[in-house]
C-alpha cells in the first residue's frame, strides 16, 4: 500500500467499491492517524496543565475541588492512553491487511461501524453476542 495514496478530501467509503480496497485503507489509516494525533496533543496539553496548575490552596474545600478535578483528569488520560494503544493496534491491522475484518467471525465490519468507530475490531452482531456472554458471567 502506498502511503502518499490521492484521496479527494471528501472520499468517503462507499459499498460499492471493493471492500478495504486501498482508497479505503488509506481513508482509514489516516483518519486513525490524525485521531492518535489529537489524542497526544490533548495529552500534552493536559500534563502541561497538571504541573503549572501545582500550587498551595489555603482553603480546604477549594484544594479538594482541584484534586477531585485533578483525579478525573487523569482518568481521562488513562482511558485516552488506552484508546492510543487501540489506535496503534488498528494501525497494524491495516499494514498486515487485517483491518475491516470481524476477529470473531471473519466477516467484514460494515463501513458505516468503522467510519463511527474506527478502532471496531468485530461486527455489531459479534460485538453484541460478546456483551452478553460478558454480562452473564459478570452477573454469575
């Protein structure tokens, strides 16, 4: 696959291409780059954040408002560093040529799930069969 691939800048995946053609897996390889991208730089921004906003608050309720604020911040990251490393591993599917396929059933994912959620590593209806084994155990 050809990185500098010419796509229209309002190419969108359609049906009646051949699916994961290279239109469709240059569309996606960018759009996943360009999301790990934003994601780093609200990254950086954050922990830029973090060490100014380091300071002495005298008045105890104002300083458990900043630590709260603090906490979910960072759970935020995490999640956000997590979403990295789903984004990396989409990335690796679409240089191994596994992207767009179901991990459960082999099946194609539908363009309209990848275009919403592009980290989709499972049709909806394999997504859902999963769930609900999880959820059945979970309540065990």
């Amino acid at each position: 696959m050809k990185p500098e691939s010419f796509l229209p800048d309002d190419y969108r995946p359609s049906d009646d291409e051949e699916f994961m053609s290279e239109r469709q897996l240059e569309y996606f390889r960018r759009k996943l780059i360009t999301w790990k991208q934003d994601l780093l730089a609200d990254t950086r921004d954050t922990l830029e954040g973090l060490q100014d906003g380091t300071r002495n608050i005298p008045d105890v309720t104002d300083r458990a408002s900043e630590e709260t604020d603090r906490a979910i911040e960072l759970r935020t990251r995490d999640r956000q560093r997590k979403l990295v490393a789903k984004i990396e591993a989409a990335l690796r599917r679409i240089e191994d040529g596994e992207y767009g396929y179901c991990e459960k059933t082999g099946e194609p994912i539908s363009l309209k799930r990848l275009d919403a959620r592009p980290i989709a590593t499972m049709t909806l209806e394999a997504q859902e069969r999963h769930e609900r084994r999880e959820k059945v155990h979970r309540d065990d």
